[in-house]
C-alpha cells in the first residue's frame, strides 16, 4: 500500500483539478482555491523540515572541520539573528499600543532586511551584469550559419535597446534604424520562436501531467 | 599581484561612487574624453587578441565594471525616441479625466528596483500632478515599500509639494495581499474582502477614496510594474480577460518579451521594457527621473559587450589561439 | 421717503440680477442653502433599455447589467450608480458604479437563485459634497442567476484535452503490446552517462540542480523523475551525487528518490542523508550558496534540471568558470538562452519533460512521448489550416480576375 496510497491520491487530486476546470457550478469552482490553501498550509508547515535540514548539514560541517566551515558558521549566526529578532519584534508589536507588524519599518528586523539582505541580494543580481557579458564573449562566435544569425540578432537587439542605436542609425529611413530593428526582431522571429516553444512546452506538461496522474510515471514515488 | 589590481581599480571606483555625485560630476567635455579614453582601452585588448592572446575573463569584468559606473558622473543625454508601446500607456493615462482612479500593482522586490522604480516614481509624479487618485496594493511582499518610495519621491517634487495630495483622499497603500492570480480574482468581486483595511490599519471603509470602490469595475485603469510571477501575464488573464478592466504594464527587459504577445493581441495596453521603456516614460510623462542615467550606463555596457564580441570573433576568425599568456 | 421706499427694493432686485448674471458668466458654483436646495441646472436624462441577465458559464454569483447611454452623456451625466433591490419597490442600495460613456457592468455580489431588481441612476453635476443631480431609469426585474454546469467558453480547450489526452493513452497502450518505438537523439540526456564518468574519473563531485520552484511544477518533478536515473547511475559509478534544494517538499521528495534509487542498485549504504540538503527558499540566497560551493568544491559535473529564474546564469557561468561539465534543461523560455550560452548540452521545453522517458526507455513512457508528437501534428494543422482560411478570407482575389 506504501506506493499505491500515494498513486491513489495523485489521481483524485489531478482529475479534480481537471474537471473543476470545466464546470463553474458549486461546489467545483471552490475546489482550486480549497487545494491550494490545503498546499499553502502543508508548505508552511513544510519549511521547518528545510530549516532543521540546513541547521544540521551546517552543524555537521563545523563539527567535522571540513573545508570553509566558516562559512556554516555565518549560516547558523545569520539564521539565529533574523529568527530571534523577527520573533522578538513580532512579540513586542502584538503587545504595543497601536499594534505593528515585525514587518513594519523601524522594527530591528526591517533594519535587517533593508541594510543586510535587500543589498546583499541586489549584489547578487548585479551579478548577471558580468556574467551576460563573459557569456557573450564567449559563446557569441561565427562558427557556422545558426550562431552567425544568433550573433547578428544579439547585436542588433542589443544596439537598438539603448539611444545610442538610434544615434548610430539616425541617417537610415526610420523603419531601419536600430530601436525598429530591435523591436522586430523581438515582435516576430523572437515571440514566433517564443511561442513555438511555448506549444511544445505546454504539450509536454500535458503528457507528464497524463503520466503522472494516471500512475504510469512514478520516478518521484521510487526512484 | 596582477589579478587583484582589477578588483582594486573597481574598489577604488566604487568608494567614489559613495561621495556625493554631483560633487564628481564631470563635464561634456571631460565626459567625451573619458569615453574615448575607454574606446582606445578597447583598441589595446583588439589589438592583443590579434596578435594571439586570450582575454580573461577578470579583464571582462573590469570593463563592464568601469562602463557602468562612469556615466554616473557624466553630464549629457542620449536622444531617445518614444516606441509605439510607451506611447499607448501614455495615451491610455493621459485620457484619464481628473479625479480617475488607478490602481498601482507593485510587484516587483528590491533587486529589480534599478528598472521598475524610475518607471513607479514616474507614474506617480505625473498622478499627483493631474490630479488622478492612485490606489497602491502589492502581489509581492515587498512591493508596498517599494511604491511608498515612488510616493516620497512625488512628495519631493517642489510643484507637487505646494499642493501636496492627501493620504486617503488622493491616493491611499492598502499593502500586500498573499494568494498570487487568486487575489485578482477576488477583487473582481470584491476588494475589501482582499484587503479589509490599508498598510497602516485603517479600515476600509474609513478612507474616503475607496468609498464607491467595490470592484474592478470602479477602477479606470489599472497600472502595474512586474518582475515574475505573480504579475502582468496574470493581470492580463484575469482583470482584463475576465472583468475587462485596461491594464498597462511595466516590466523587466527579461520578461517583456513574453509580454509582448498580449500588447500585439491587444489585451494589454501599453507596456515599458526594461530601462529603455523607463526612460521613454519619462520623457513622454515631462517627469525626469534615474532612468535617463541608468540607461546611459546600460549604453555603455551594451556597447562594450558588444565590442567584446566582435573582439571575440575578429579572435576566432585570426584562429590565432597560440598558447601564449593570457590578458589579465 | 416714500419715494426712496419704492425705489430701494428695486435697486436691490437689480442688483441682485447683476451678481447672478455675472456668477453665470464667471461660471462660479451656486451657493446652495442646506435648508433649500436651490437646483439651477438641469437633471440629465434617464438612461433607458436596463436590461439584466445571468453572466455564462459562472458559478451563479455574477450578473451582466447595461443599458442605453443617457442621451446627455458626453454633456451632463458624470457616472452612473447601479442600485440593486430584493423587491421592486426598494430599498435600493448602491452596488458599484461606472464612468460616463460605460454602459454596462457586472455585479459579482448576487447569490444564485435569487431574485433582484435593478435600476441605474446618471448623475450630472453635484449639488453639495454628496448629492448630484440625477436622474434613474425604470427598475428592471426579476433577474436571477445561476451557475452553469459548463463553462462553454473552454469547450475548444475540453477538445484539444480530450484530443490529446486520447493520442496519448492510445499510445501508451500499443507501446505495451510491443514493437520498438523510435525517439530521436537527445544529446543532452545522452551526454549525463558521460558526464557522471568524467566526475568518477576525476573524483570529484556531481552537483544536481533542481530548480527554485516547488512540488506543485511539473517542472520540479519532471526534475525529480530525471533525478532517480541520474542518482542510479551515480550509485552504480560510486560518484558522490549532491543536491542542493530550494523547498522543503522538494527536499522530502528528492531525499526519497535518491535513497530508492542508491536502494534499488543495491547501495543502500552508500547513500547519505546529507547528500541532499536544504538551502534556503530565497532566489539570489539559493543563487550564492550553490555558487560558493562549486568554487570551493569545484565539482566535474553540474546538471541544472527545472524550473529556473534570474539565478540560471549565475549559476551557469560560475560552473563553467570552475570547468564543469554542465547539462541544463528547463521550459522557462526566458533562461533556455543562458543556458544555451553557458552550458555545453542544454534540453529545451519538452525535451526537459521527455528526458524520463528518454533514460528509462520503458515502452509506456515511449508511448506517450508519440502520442504527444500526434497532438502537436495536429495541432500544426490545425495552424496552418487556421493562417490558410484567414489569408483567403481576408486577400481580395478579384484582382485575379480583373481586365485592365
């Protein structure tokens, strides 16, 4: 019964789905929002099992020494440290008169998340602004035909998304100039390609759906 | 020694960039030779690559590092021409009678602020200033506090702080709401049931601008600036598709793309892409902002990109890939 | 006296007339007595044909109202009130409203089965801060609705489901009665076996990327099916497989699999738990701990496999800087071009959903990839027929028959 509960399960759940998609009538139209409250709640409850999970893969590294467990050190410290003053700032709101959020600004925990997480994340972002740029460098090459079409397309979606590709291309008639260009590029061959992938995508989705739901794909059951 | 002196030169830039810019800004004249000084940098790295050395990466970086951050301290403009998109939002909100209300969605977070937050602070200034009431929720956490900044921003416009707007009267934060699409949803039937009271507490029936406010079908347009999921694919399937209501968009550059199929279609009106689209906002609404610097530091870095990739090809087609030390 | 009696009452009258003829000209707004309200612009006229009905293919808690414009709805009329009633004769009470030169709206306050009355009031110019001058049309009624049992606005979708649906079962059920199915090469899934050799020979590590989204993408566990072959394989090569996670179900279900497929090559005792571990659920967080453990641990192969977001190049070119061998796949059109640009095999879309099928090569799941290549043929008919009648419909043909 181990592997046929949750076979059982999978196949309510997805035929519900699926017709409550075709009939308005109560108590059908409820049903998505009831299951995915349902999915909220299990997911919420869920987290804890992550968060143990990175305590102790990170407690493991420390105890064995391995190598840069300092860093699991700065997970353990930055975890404990927004965790107790976001319940510490939580507890104090409740019991202030007017009552506010750990969320609200001027709360320790706001001072947190704007001066510590907020920059440190838009670092991470930042990131791509290098990483396009060596990717480019490196995989833009006129090998043969496809990656030639590819390097022309990049560099004309790339001069025509900023003023400079119009400056450069003031002198051409206005339906060639490079802002026109680029907006071509991106409103056919971009979204026709965009939307072919899309089909395959959707098809796709709908046989694994198929698959999974009637029992016949069970790689995330066993393995 | 020679592979942290980039990561000096851009520490070094970095710090100046933390004094106040406009006692480092440089004149046109010193800004076109800094550019061209640029230029000749890239000649050198071609000029290498010819004779057959490789770049590293780390040069790259350095490069794109320095090509953001200059035209920071650079005093001139690029002309910009408004595109059809920019133009339709504009027209859409510019129709608008005094006294409309709009419905300002911020759902994007901090880390896609460079790109939506000029197009918000842009929004929002022209509101105040034609006297349109602007409704402000949030699908994603943070976006509330990004929009309260797009508001201080308007506050802090000399004209607009004459005749400053009124909090619950001309324009009101009802916050962020949990449920993704399902919280658009309910506002087509009811948008106090999804917010009951707004950001600070103040129940919804107590805020004069949302008296009459029901429904979708109380609100003339809707605004929305987007980073992902939930976002403008999801307003367009549900408050447009379903409850009918106009909704134009700002997004990402990455994401905009897969819009573009609903502005084509018709179902959305209007959208600004990336930092380009801010810009144009910006000239198109006569409210300058961030956005006109930011995307003359992305001209910059475009350029030098694509310098980079012809120096790449020029490279492959030498075939003058010799074992010799790399650059950097 | 008597004379200054007479005429003062007269000089009063005239001026008086000259202020209203000059606030007239000023355009200045009538000072109203609360007491009595002094009306001195016309009410504009009635909105007519009200008319409502049940909105389709609901649940039964929506109702479709409109109506003629006022005839002075460019000129007088500001908005218009819908008010709604259990009885025809009131109380009315104010359910929404539209701007003037909207003529319908939808009520989504209506409880099925019910039965309301309507009526519509234009409003002109306002009288004080609440009260407009106004003017209602006839009360329109009984309207009741009710939910339907199919939402005939999806019976295209309900096809093509059942279309497809249908191709694919078919196919499911002739691949269990045997004959070889033929799939073409995907180099990409082909490339996995080499890649996890190229780590055992090294002895380093295999990192196996599920993606940031949750249990409920069939991305993610499109993801999780690939996970079991890979971990198989890695159990059988005795390569150290590790995944990092951004959910926690993701977490539960992967751990699951992984163990099953360490049990199912008789390596039980290879399998650690910590071989798969939580991160965290934050986006660019995820991004910098897996790129903070290639550089440290500088793995031979990575395998991206999922749902993925702004972080797909982060991680790509951080694993090509430390000379991975990377494999990506994902139906995120957004990221399929970093990943093209940064990787060395990359599944697009479908391919991603295919893989599970591809490694395991079991008859069934060969099935439903044929059966999904027959719904997307039609579905290419079904375009190609769809662009032909719309370019015949709409090209004038005359000009082929036309003498000059």
């Amino acid at each position: 019964m181990r592997r046929e509960i949750p076979l059982i399960i999978t196949f309510i759940a997805g035929l519900v789905f699926v017709v409550q998609y075709f009939i308005p009538h109560p108590p059908f139209d409820a049903f998505e929002q009831v299951f995915t409250n349902w999915f909220a709640i299990v997911q919420a409850f869920a987290i804890w099992l992550g968060a143990l999970s990175l305590m102790k893969f990170s407690m493991l590294k420390i105890r064995r020494k391995q190598k840069d467990w300092f860093m699991s050190v700065i997970i353990i410290v930055g975890f404990v440290v927004m965790v107790a003053y976001g319940a510490y700032d939580g507890f104090a709101g409740m019991h202030a008169s007017p009552t506010y959020s750990f969320r609200d600004a001027g709360t320790h925990f706001d001072w947190l998340y704007q001066n510590i997480y907020t920059p440190l994340t838009s670092t991470m972002f930042a990131l791509l602004a290098f990483f396009v740029a060596s990717a480019s460098y490196r995989a833009f090459r006129a090998r043969n035909l496809q990656a030639t079409l590819l390097l022309i397309a990049g560099i004309l979606v790339m001069i025509g998304r900023v003023p400079i590709g119009d400056w450069l291309t003031s002198f051409m008639p206005a339906h060639y100039q490079a802002s026109n260009l680029a907006t071509w590029i991106m409103n056919f061959p971009n979204a026709a390609g965009q939307r072919a992938i899309m089909i395959g995508i959707a098809l796709g989705t709908v046989s694994t759906s198929l698959r999974i739901i009637l029992g016949i794909e069970r790689s995330h059951l066993e393995g | 020694m020679k592979k942290i002196i980039p990561i000096i030169v851009l520490l070094i830039l970095f710090v100046i960039a933390l004094f106040n810019k406009s006692q480092l800004e440089m004149s046109a004249g010193v800004s076109i030779l800094v550019t061209i000084l640029l230029g000749i940098a890239m000649i050198v790295v071609l000029i290498l690559t010819i004779s057959g050395r490789s770049i590293e990466r780390r040069i790259v970086f350095l490069f794109i590092g320095v090509s953001l951050i200059l035209p920071f301290f650079m005093n001139f403009t690029l002309p910009l021409q408004v595109s059809p998109e920019v133009r339709t939002l504009y027209d859409a909100l510019a129709k608008l009678p005094k006294g409309s209300k709009v419905l300002a969605s911020y759902d994007y977070d901090p880390p896609s602020a460079p790109e939506l937050q000029p197009m918000g602070d842009a929004f929002m200034k022209w509101a105040f200033r034609h006297d349109i009431k602007v409704i402000i929720i949030g699908l994603w956490p943070q976006g509330p506090l990004q929009a309260n900044l797009s508001v201080n921003a308007a506050l802090a416009d000399p004209e607009i702080a004459k005749h400053p707007p009124k909090y619950g009267v001309d324009y009101v934060n009802l916050g962020y709401q949990s449920g993704n699409e399902f919280v658009i949803q309910g506002m087509g039937t009811s948008i106090r049931s999804k917010f009951p009271s707004d950001l600070y507490n103040t129940p919804y029936d107590s805020i004069p601008l949302l008296r009459g406010v029901e429904n979708f079908s109380n609100i003339d347009f809707v605004f929305n600036l987007s980073a992902g999921y939930p976002g403008t694919v999801e307003w367009v399937q549900i408050a447009v598709d379903r409850f009918g209501v106009p909704v134009g968009a700002g997004n990402t550059a990455v994401q905009a793309p897969q819009v573009y199929p609903y502005v084509e279609s018709g179902q959305l009106t209007g959208l600004l892409g990336g930092m380009s689209g801010g810009a144009e906002f910006e000239k198109i609404t006569k409210e300058p902002g961030q956005a006109n610097t930011f995307l003359l530091s992305q001209s910059f870095a475009h350029v030098v990109v694509i310098g980079f990739i012809l120096i790449g090809n020029v490279a492959l087609f030498m075939g003058k890939t010799k074992r010799r030390p790399p650059i950097g | 006296m008597k004379v200054a009696r007479a005429v003062f009452p007269l000089v009063i009258l005239t001026l008086a007339l000259s202020c209203n003829l000059m606030a007239q000209k000023m355009k200045i707004e009538p000072a109203l007595d609360t007491a009595t309200q002094v009306i001195t612009q016309q009410p504009p006229i009635a909105p007519l044909n009200l008319f409502a009905e049940d909105t389709p293919d609901d649940a039964g808690n929506s109702m479709d109202i409109r109506w003629d414009l006022s005839a002075d709805d460019s000129a007088d009329v500001t908005n218009y009130q819908v008010l709604r009633s259990d009885s025809p004769d009131g109380p009315f009470v104010v359910v929404g409203g539209t701007t003037k030169g909207q003529g319908s709206f939808t009520d989504n306050t209506v409880k099925p089965g019910q039965k309301y009355y309507y009526k519509i009031v234009a409003q002109g110019a306002p009288l004080t801060d609440s009260t407009f001058v106004s003017s209602e049309s006839t009360v329109f009624g009984p309207a009741i609705s009710s939910g339907q049992w199919f939402n005939t606005r999806r019976s295209n979708v309900l096809l093509w489901t059942l279309v497809l649906s249908a191709s694919v079962i078919f196919f499911i059920y002739r691949a269990k009665s045997g004959g070889k199915l033929y799939i073409r090469k995907i180099a990409g899934i082909d490339a996995i076996d080499e890649a996890i050799g190229r780590a055992t020979e090294m002895g380093r590590k295999v990192f196996y990327v599920p993606g940031i989204n949750d249990m409920d993408d069939v991305q993610t566990l499109a993801s999780i099916a690939i996970l079991g072959r890979v971990a198989r394989i890695a159990a059988e090569s005795d390569t150290y497989l590790e995944v990092p996670v951004s959910k926690s179900l993701v977490l539960i279900t992967a751990r699951e699999t992984v163990k099953e497929s360490y049990s199912k090559v008789g390596r039980p005792d290879s399998f650690r738990e910590e071989q798969v571990h939580y991160v965290t659920d934050d986006q660019f967080g995820y991004a910098a701990a897996i790129d903070g453990m290639v550089v440290r641990e500088q793995p031979a192969t990575m395998i991206y496999m999922g749902a993925f977001y702004a972080e797909s190049l982060i991680l790509a070119e951080t694993g090509n800087a430390a000379g991975a061998i990377q494999i990506a796949g994902t139906a995120m059109p957004a990221q399929l071009p970093f990943f093209v640009a940064a990787c060395d095999y990359t599944l697009i879309g479908e391919e991603l959903f295919a893989a599970s099928a591809y490694l395991s090569r079991e008859p069934k799941l060969l099935g439903s990839l044929k059966g999904q290549d027959v719904g997307k043929a039609l579905f290419l008919a079904s375009i190609i027929l769809g662009i032909i009648i719309e370019i015949v419909t709409k090209v004038d043909f005359q000009w082929l028959l036309r003498v000059s």
